[in-house]
C-alpha cells in the first residue's frame, strides 16, 4: 500500500550501527559498504529524510502503536523499541501484516490504540477522508499520528496512485478529529529536484536489476543529495519554501 523506493540511505551514531545490526532494513547515514548487498538499494533523498523524520519524532508514539499501511513493518520498527505493541495493518496480504485490511475499514474497536504512524499512504487511499476519520475513531484521545505524504514527485503503486496535498488541504482533513497540527515540507527546490533527477534514471535504467551500476550511481546520487541539502539549508526564501518532496505531519487526536 505504501510506496516503497529501496534504497541504501545513511545512518551515523553508535547506537544506531547496532540498531542496524538488529534492522538490517533500515538505511544507513553512513555511505558505507554495507549498501552493496541484495536486494539491490539506490540512495534516494526522500527515504533519507523519510526516515530522519520518524527516527527524531519516534517517541512521541508510545502504548500500541498501528502502523497503518506498513506492509511488513520493518522499515521503521526498528525506531520503536520503546513501544509496548507494535501492530501492522495493511491490505497486501502477501506482506503478512497483523491485520490484513484496509485504512478506510479497520476491524478495531474505538479507542483502542494508543499511537498511530501512517507513511506515504494517504496519496494511494482513494476515500482517503474515510481513512482519516477511521484513524481518529481507533485512537485513543490524546494519541499522536505521525504521517507523511508525496507532493512533488512520479507517480508509484499505479494504479493506485490518486492524491497530492498541500499543508492546506492537509489541514482541513485532519482539523475535525485532530488539534496541535504541525506540517512541514520535507526538502525544498533544490532537493526535490535531485529526488526526481535520481528517481527518472533508477526508472529509465532500471538499475535495481543493475546492481554494478545501481552502486555506482548510488554514489552519485549521494553526493548530488549532499550538494542539494547544503543549498536548500541556506535559502530561506519563500520561493524556495513553496518547493517540497512531500510532507510531515504531526497531529493529537482532539480530547
């Protein structure tokens, strides 16, 4: 359900190089030989920041965790030790999810889960305020969502590709059921434009089945990455800001 771009992405700290060894899943913030392995990963921008945002904001969700759309969950359970229950619900039952269902019907009674994380799943919901009405009925008041969408970006999981949002309409879906709603852009001008160059040739090269030139194209990737980051991060300017590769969203379900 979500949409899923392999990649090998970087990873620093001490704490983390373990972690990795528990996750293997999860992307690395160190350009490291560790990338070279199967299946084949390209370093994309957006899975870097996709993942910095759920790793910095990860204990904001604590008790039952759903991660809703997760497939097999491993992306990003490795960021929830902490957790007392981390469940997974997806339609995709090749995935083997702990529930095998949709965000727009979930089998949970109300008020029965304590945190929910909903990644780049919203754009592949087509009753997506549906999904958004079920996710603030199973959580429990007070409980955090954590989601992110795509915005600027080609389509993926056609055909079941139907939305982009904006902070705006964003806003508007999530204000009836939710309050304290904090939106970011996630990248501006410059990093959305290297996502999308690094996307087209991981597409029209189709270097996941490429794995000699998949690696060394990851190698430019990276740097193209770093290049992008250092120009986004000293324009401030309001043109700049009206680029992004997508958005992060962080809302409490209403008391």
């Amino acid at each position: 359900m979500e949409c899923r771009m392999w990649n090998a992405e970087c990873r620093e700290s001490p704490k983390t190089q373990i972690q990795n060894q528990k996750y293997p899943h999860i992307p690395h913030t160190t350009f490291d030989r560790r990338m070279y392995t199967f299946p084949m990963r390209v370093f994309q921008p957006d899975r870097y920041l996709l993942s910095r945002f759920v790793e910095k904001n990860a204990k904001l969700l604590t008790g039952h965790l759903l991660d809703v759309g997760g497939q097999d969950g491993k992306r990003y359970r490795g960021y929830f030790d902490h957790v007392k229950k981390y469940t997974v619900l997806d339609p995709g039952k090749e995935y083997k999810p702990d529930i095998v269902a949709s965000a727009e019907a979930m089998p949970l009674p109300d008020a029965s889960i304590d945190s929910i994380l909903c990644t780049e799943v919203l754009m592949d919901v087509f009753e997506v305020k549906k999904a958004i009405s079920e996710m603030a009925r199973v959580l429990k008041s007070g409980g955090h969502l954590l989601a992110t969408v795509s915005f600027m970006g080609p389509l993926c999981d056609e055909p079941h590709h139907y939305w982009r949002f904006t902070p705006y309409s964003l806003k508007k879906l999530l204000a009836p059921f939710f309050e304290e709603i904090r939106i970011e852009h996630r990248g501006g001008f410059r990093l959305q434009r290297a996502q999308n160059w690094i996307r087209y040739w991981i597409n029209r090269l189709g270097l996941y089945k490429r794995p000699l030139l998949g690696r060394l194209f990851s190698l430019v990737s990276f740097i193209r990455f770093k290049l992008a980051s250092w120009g986004d991060a000293h324009d401030k300017s309001n043109a700049n800001k009206g680029f992004a590769i997508g958005y992060n969203i962080i809302a409490k379900r209403k008391r």
